[in-house]
C-alpha cells in the first residue's frame, strides 16, 4: 500500500522523481572523485619531514614552483604531450575508415560480428595486452622475426614501443564513438551527395567528415586523456621512457614525497581542463 502511494505521488511530480533518481549517484560521484580530487589538490601545497618522511600539514608552494621551475619536468610533461597526441592522431586515423566501413559499407550481420572484435579486446587484462606488446616488441619477438627477412629489426622498448602499445589500448575507445557519429549520418545524404556529382572523397570531405567532427573529438578525448595519465605502460615497454605518471608513481612509492606527486598530477589535471574546454563548444561532450 505504501509503495501504491509513494508512486501515486511522483507520478505527477517529474522534478521530484528525477532529483530521487540523481541524488544517491551525484553524492557518490562528490564523495569518491569531487572530494577525493580535492584532497589531492590541496596535499600540492604541504610538505614532508626530511628526518621522518611523514607528510606535514605546513603550507608551502615550494612544490608547485619546482614543478613549473624545473627542467626536468618541462621535458617529461613535452615528452608525455607529444606521446598523447601521436596516440590520438594514429587512433583517429585507424578509427574513421574501420567506423566508416562498420556503419555504412557492412551488412547487418558483419557489422554485429565487427562491433564484437573491437570491443572484445576491453575483456581481457590491462597488465595482459601491455605484456603481450612486451612480448611482441622483444628482440627474439614475432615483429623481429617478421621484419629480419628485409634486414629491418623491432623498435624494442622505448618511445616507438610506447606509442604503439598505447594506440592499440585505446583504439576501442575511439573506435566506438566515431562509429555512433557516422551511424547518425542518414544515407540519404551520401545518396544526394552521389547523384550531385559528389565522388567519394569529396563526400567524404565536404558532408560525411563535418557532421561527425563532435564524434572524433570526443573519441581523441579518451586516447588523450587516458595516454596522458598512463604510467604501466611506460614502464612495462617503455624502457628508461618516462611520463608524468611515471613521476607521480616514483615520488608516491619510491620517494614517498606525496606533495610532490600531487603537485606533478597538477600537470595533467591542467592539460585535460583546458582540452575539455577548447572542445566543450564543438558539441564532442555530448557523443561520450
């Protein structure tokens, strides 16, 4: 009987039923990430006992401005931005032509079959790819055997084996996006385009690519963001490569200098924020 009434009042109330349905998420979202983040944040601005190792609450900006100051972090913060931007242009690439032939050129069976072998690979292990990419890039690996015929050798580990392995990660991720955008575009358009004297290319170009510019941004957000922030793979096949999650690891394990690493993730932080509002307008945060 109670649940009879409790229904018979929100039936009418849209607002009300709505604001039940966000509440318990919204404040699970603002106590695990909002909150969390926060802390992060402010620990940037403390800092360590040199005696004991203990995190001191005595606020300092001493961290932050070796961050901005030091040489070394400029180079690793150029070093992580151009591996992120390699990434997402090499994904975006792969991605439209496979979205393209799944959404417009596949039939209805081969497309489910299709959508299957690219979501599949996010089933198995991280830590399982990344070491199957070590596998493949070690001297004695399948790309050494193939390329030694042609008297060319694997990459091996380092910036090459690092760009590559995290292309492959990502891939699904923008893949998928990308594939929803041109799902959207009607057939029609690509039939008027044709019967206007349009070839391929230039419906591609002119039609096809403006609609679904909002997809690919969005699929370049998660291989951005999510190289950005990567540290296993670095140093799985990275070699002596370093990120700046490879910094921020080192100085929360190793070094155990808390402050400092959270000043570090104030990098990556930064570069996202300013990303996500260079795209906001394009529409690209509504294909996620």
């Amino acid at each position: 009987m109670t649940t009879h009434r409790v229904s018979a009042f929100l039936a009418p109330r849209r607002r009300l039923r709505l604001a039940g349905l966000l509440t318990a998420p919204v404040l699970w979202l603002g106590l695990v990430y909002v909150v969390a983040l926060s802390a992060l944040l402010v620990t940037a601005f403390w800092t360590v006992d040199e005696l004991t190792g203990q995190v001191q609450i005595e606020w300092t900006t001493e961290n932050v401005v070796e961050v901005v100051t030091e040489a070394l972090y400029r180079t690793v913060t150029l070093r992580t931005l151009g591996i992120a931007a390699l990434v997402t242009v090499i994904d975006v690439l792969i991605a439209v032509p496979v979205a393209f032939f799944m959404a417009k050129v596949a039939g209805p069976r081969l497309r489910h079959l299709l959508v299957i072998a690219v979501l599949a690979p996010l089933w198995a292990s991280y830590l399982v790819k990344v070491y199957s990419w070590r596998a493949l890039l070690s001297s004695d690996g399948i790309i050494e055997w193939v390329l030694s015929p042609f008297g060319l050798h694997t990459p091996g580990y380092g910036i090459i084996g690092v760009v590559l392995a995290l292309s492959y990660l990502w891939l699904p991720y923008v893949i998928m996006p990308i594939y929803a955008g041109f799902d959207r575009v009607p057939d029609r358009l690509l039939e008027a385009s044709a019967d206007l004297g349009g070839r391929g290319w230039r419906t591609l170009t002119a039609v096809v690519l403006p609609m679904i510019r909002p997809a690919i941004i969005a699929g370049s957000i998660f291989a951005f963001s999510l190289s950005l922030g990567d540290y296993i793979t670095t140093g799985i096949v990275g070699g002596t490569t370093q990120m700046l999650g490879n910094l921020v690891y080192t100085n929360v394990g190793a070094a155990n200098n808390l402050p400092l690493a959270a000043a570090i993730s104030l990098i990556p932080i930064g570069i996202i924020l300013v990303y996500l509002a260079a795209v906001r307008r394009t529409g690209a945060l509504r294909s996620l």
